[in-house]
C-alpha cells in the first residue's frame, strides 16, 4: 500500500498507529479538577468524566513545560504526555499542591496508546475496544481517537482493529500525516524552551475565558500585544534537509526546521522563523537548496 492510500485511509476511512508509551500522570483527590484549572492554560472545571481536554503546563516564564491531553474519569483525572515531560511535570505540580486535596502519581508504566485515525475511528473503537479510556486528539493531523490499554493487550487491541478493517500505519505514516496537518508535537517542535504562542498551541490548548494561571501573563502579553518574534510555519523542504537545518534569508539566518517527512505533496516540515519572514511563499536558504513557506501556523492558531 502507498503512502497516499494509507494516508487515505486515515483522513477518509480508519488507520490505526503502532503502540505508544506515553508519559501518564494519574491525578486523585476531591480537589483535583480544581487544582488543574489552576495549573494549565484549559478549563477543566465543568469537564465531564469521559470527557478529555487538550492543555498546557508552563513555567512562570511562559515556557512550555508540558502539554497532551486531560482525561477526566469518575474517580482521576489521566494527564496524557510526552514520555519525557510525565516526571518532571510530576515534581512541578506537586511543589504547588499545598492546601489542595490532591494526590499526583506517575502512572506511565501502567498504560499503552493505541491511536486510531478517520472518520470511521469512533465506530471501530466502540464495537472493538468499548471498554478503553478513549479520547479525540486534535494533535494527529486527521480525526483521531487515542484510547488507552494496558501493556500487556495493547498488541492485541491493534491487531484486533487491523482485523476489523482499520488500515495499519508505521510511525513514519503518522509523522507525515501530523506534519501535513501542521500540528506540532513535543520532544520536536515544542521544548521547554517554546512559548505556546509561538508553538501554535493556542487553538486547541489554550482558553482566554477562564482564570489565572501559572504563565498566564505572558500568554496575554505576547498574544494581544503582538510581542512574540518567532512563530511555526509549515515547510516545502529540498531533499536530505531535516530537523535542526538552518533557514536564512540575506545570508542572514532567520530561522529553523524542526521535523521533516517526506509526504504526497513532497518533502515537508515544520519549524520557526522570525517574524519578518511570516510569509505564504517566502522562500529560504538552506544548505540543501530553497525551502518555501506554505502555512504560517503561529498566525492560523492566533485568529481562531
């Protein structure tokens, strides 16, 4: 099969993605939707159980700490993250827990991700997987549905949607579908070292109708003063060029390419640029030839 067919399958029927090992936090206590209202940039008070959230964790700099998704269930709430991100978010939310009646465990090992891509996905899930945590990721680049296993079955589950008619995809297959989407992902276009703004997070992750956070003030800032100088953008790249490449302009260099994959529509990638150069069509240097700007992500995810 294709790249374009499985891809297909994904945006138009239903794929399904290989095993991940995510980072898991389990949140316990009566207080625990309350304390993450007031720790990350969503509304989580109000969210249902069975209901799931995309959010950020910042720094009191603004930078991003962590993001993924919230999974509120009757008796936790499941913070779904980067692999790398589960301890050191641990440690940050607990140096805050003071009056709040709230336990923080790092529940990693006890969980696989099974992403299930399409429109159909919701359907495959609920007549083969109907008891797994399950929550929509705005974060894949077509609907999908991520649901939650235990490592030992997760294998199974797989395998069980590949039989039901789900198209099987490899890691590289998720990767060019993310990057065609222009959605960034943490460990590659998002650090600690990012503002959300800058990372295009604000869309799904981000609420301005909710109260005070930790970094919330520069969120503000940078979003209704204009002030942030760097933003995402989505790539048309020359061969061989790949993340950490160099972008210039002038012979001045003005910008970088975190992720590239090579896609239907060519070779592709997001990465950051200053501002000046936030243009559909602006073309760079790069040391493999000219890389053109097809999206300006950092200002899609401003407007909305």
């Amino acid at each position: 099969m294709t790249l374009s067919e499985k891809l297909a399958a994904a945006r138009e029927a239903a794929a399904v993605g290989p095993v991940e090992s995510p980072g898991v936090l389990r949140v316990t206590g009566k207080d625990r939707q309350d304390f993450l209202h007031r720790m990350c940039t969503q509304k989580v008070n109000g969210v249902a159980p069975g209901e799931a959230v995309h959010a950020a964790f910042l720094t009191v700099k603004g930078h991003v700490l962590a993001e993924g998704m919230l999974l509120v269930r009757a008796e936790d709430v499941l913070l779904v993250v980067h692999p790398r991100s589960a301890e050191p978010l641990r440690a940050h939310l607990a140096k805050y827990v003071i009056m709040d009646e709230v336990e923080i465990e790092d529940a990693s090992a006890g969980w696989r991700l099974v992403p299930v891509l399409g429109p159909g996905a919701a359907d495959l899930a609920g007549r083969q997987a109907a008891s797994a945590p399950a929550f929509a990721d705005p974060r894949r680049g077509a609907p999908a549905l991520d649901l939650l296993a235990a490592p030992e079955e997760a294998e199974a589950l797989r395998a069980k949607l590949v039989a039901a008619g789900a198209t099987p995809l490899e890691g590289e297959d998720l990767e060019a579908l993310r990057i065609l989407g222009g959605a960034p992902r943490f460990g590659v276009d998002v650090d600690e070292e990012r503002l959300p703004m800058e990372a295009g997070l604000l869309a799904t992750a981000v609420r301005f109708d909710k109260g005070c956070y930790l970094g919330q003030e520069v969120v503000l800032r940078g979003t209704f003063r204009g002030q942030i100088q760097r933003g995402l953008v989505q790539l048309a790249l020359p061969p061989a060029t790949g993340p950490g490449s160099p972008l210039s302009a002038g012979g001045k260099e003005v910008g970088v390419v975190t992720s590239a994959a090579e896609t239907p529509e060519g070779r592709l990638g997001l990465g950051y640029l200053r501002r000046a150069h936030w243009k559909e069509g602006e073309r760079l240097a790069t040391a493999g030839g000219e890389a053109v700007v097809r999206r300006v992500l950092v200002e899609e995810r401003e407007k909305q």
